[in-house]
C-alpha cells in the first residue's frame, strides 16, 4: 500500500506553511525517499494496556520489547475504532 500527501501553499501563505515546522515530523518527506511504516502486531487488548501505563518497558505483558518499543513510536498515528452494537 502507498500513502501519497501534498501540500499547496499560496505565496501569501508561505510564512504560515514555514510556521508549521513540517521538518520536526520523521515521517515527513522533502526529497523522493520513502517512509516506511512498520506497525508492531499487537492486538487492541494489549495496545490499550501498553496505553495504560507507557512508562513500563514490559507493561506487565508477555511481548517483545521491540514490539512495545514500536508501539510507542507509532501509537499516536493509529487508527482507533468503537465497536456498538445498536438493538
């Protein structure tokens, strides 16, 4: 799959687009590099728990560090979703 975003900024609006700092984003590109998103497999369970207290390496679950340490980096781009059931 491929992500491909863009901005179009008016002259009168260059300072505001500066303003922004997209440079501090690593996911951010100005040359023709990829990013590439490596999510850890984790299930909605054990990020919530992750989510509970980040602080903690291992969280108190049996996970590799790398995957918690992906998670991490990656949590606040992840799509959250509420299931409801409406009878």
């Amino acid at each position: 799959m491929i992500t491909i975003g863009g901005v179009l900024v008016s002259a009168s609006h260059a300072g505001n687009y500066q303003a922004c700092n997209f440079e501090q984003f690593d996911f951010c590109r100005f040359d023709d590099s990829a990013y590439l998103i490596d999510p850890p497999l984790l299930t909605y369970a054990e990020m919530r728990q992750i989510d509970v207290d980040r602080t903690k390496v291992a969280c108190g679950l049996p996970l590799p560090t790398s995957d918690i340490e992906k998670y991490s980096q990656f949590y606040r781009y992840f799509p959250r979703f509420v299931e409801a059931e409406i009878s």
